[in-house]
C-alpha cells in the first residue's frame, strides 16, 4: 500500500513531514528516503542486511557520491545513465564491508525499536543542516551504533533544497545550526520541541491506522 501525505502549512521546517511519514509508518524497518536521489539495485536489501547482521547497529545508510562526510567516495560518471555500472564495481569491491559513522538521512534504513526508542527528528535545526548528525549522536547515546554501508551506492544531488536559499542564507543556516548542535554537546538526549508534540505525536494514532507500506510525505503551499 502507498499513501500521500500533505502536511498543512504550519509544517514549516525540514523534519517535521519526515516525522509524519515516521509516525505512519508501520513496518519492522523504517526508510528515509529523500526526493533528491537515485538508488541502485538491491539497496533496501542491503541496508536491512546490514542491520540483521549487526544487532548493535542502529541507523545504517549507504555510500554516495555527493555528502560532507566520510560516506562520500570518488565516481567518475557525469550521466546518470553510468551511474549503475559504475556504483556496481566500487559496491562489488566492498562487499559486505561496513564503518561506524554519521548516517545523512538522505537515506537511512532503522528498525522500529529504535525509532520508538529514540523518537523523531529535532525540529530546532529548522530548515536543515546538523539534524541528521543530531539524531545519530543520540542513536549513540543510547548505546547503538550509527553505520555506513560500503556495499550499498545510492546517488545523492546534494543541497537541492538548500541551494534555491542563495549562498548566503544558506550559510547563515549553516553557522546556526552549527551553534546549535555543538551547544548541545554530550548533555543528554533531545526532548521534542512544542511544535512536534503539539502537532506530530496527536497525529500519530490516526496515521499509524492507515498501516501503509510506503508513505510521501509532502507540503502544502
């Protein structure tokens, strides 16, 4: 089953219709998947392999060619239509390898428990930027550990969103949420802000209802 969901418009900042879609969502394994990417063959298997094999882990996404971290690797296509064969010999070489680190959640594959556990996104980065780093540094607090796949390739355009801001609004969100995130340091886990408690977690019983398999989330002008 596939449902769409259009968020009304006080859903203003970049996590809340992912919370939406996670609070619909009603399956043993939860995807994040963004609007801006391209997946190659056997990725939501491979990501969910991941994660029954290592039971410690608990947010995992894939390699890529376009992230500001480590999960990044060098490709050399310019056309999408070269970007599977490619992304098949790089995944072929690492089969089965895996690395502690930082998932972006352009794509992420997590178990239920964990997001029952740890709860949606944080909804003080607005926009975007740090949210994702945020999140898997409390998969961590809570003794779990956030992972990248190197033998699963999803292509990533990167800052679709982000870019239509202009360089210097984009920056400015950049050094806030910056901010933000370093001011939090190790001090203990996220507590949803009032708008996520006001608005996502009423919505939940009833979204939850709808038992979809596969759900987009989108917003309304």
């Amino acid at each position: 089953m596939v449902a769409k969901i259009s968020n009304p418009p006080w859903v203003s900042f970049q996590s809340a219709p992912t919370d939406v879609g996670l609070a619909a969502a009603s399956g043993e394994y939860i995807v994040v998947l963004n609007n801006d990417t391209v997946v190659t063959a056997g990725w939501i298997k491979g990501l969910i392999r991941h994660l029954r094999d290592n039971k410690d882990v608990g947010i995992i996404g894939p390699i890529t060619n376009n992230i500001g971290n480590e999960a990044k690797v060098s490709t050399r296509y310019s056309q999408i239509e070269d970007m599977h064969a490619e992304s098949s010999e790089i995944t072929r070489s690492r089969m089965g390898g895996g690395r502690n680190q930082y998932a972006g959640i352009f794509c992420v594959v997590f178990l239920r428990s964990t997001y029952e556990q740890i709860g949606g996104l944080c909804g003080e980065y607005g926009l975007g930027f740090f949210e994702d780093d945020d999140y898997c540094r409390r998969v961590q607090q809570n003794g779990m550990r956030a992972a990248c796949a190197e033998d699963v390739f999803v292509h990533h355009h990167l800052s679709a969103s982000f870019n239509k801001l202009g360089a210097e609004k984009k920056q400015a969100l950049f050094e806030k949420n910056k901010a933000i995130y370093e001011s939090k340091g190790e001090r203990g886990l996220h507590t949803p802000i009032e708008t996520y408690k006001q608005h996502i977690l009423p919505l939940r019983p009833k979204l939850t209802s709808c038992a979809a398999e596969i759900i987009f989330c989108t917003e309304t002008a």
